[in-house]
C-alpha cells in the first residue's frame, strides 16, 4: 500500500516538473500565479 502511495506522489512530481519545463518562462510564473492564490 505505502509502495503504491509513492509510486503515484513520484508519478505527480515528475509530471508537474515536466509540465513546467515543457512551457515557457512566462507560462512557468503564471503558474506560480495560480499556485498562491490557491494556496
């Protein structure tokens, strides 16, 4: 169960982290946007 549990968190960061690198630096501080105001 806890193996599955962070086989699914690594699979999220990694597609966060290659969302952010496959757009532009605009697009990357718009993000950072959106993440404060749903902090």
């Amino acid at each position: 169960m806890c193996y599955e549990r962070s086989i699914s968190l690594w699979k999220s960061m990694f597609l966060i982290y290659m969302y952010i690198n496959s757009k532009s630096f605009y697009k990357c501080e718009r993000l950072k946007e959106l993440i404060n105001c749903l902090a």
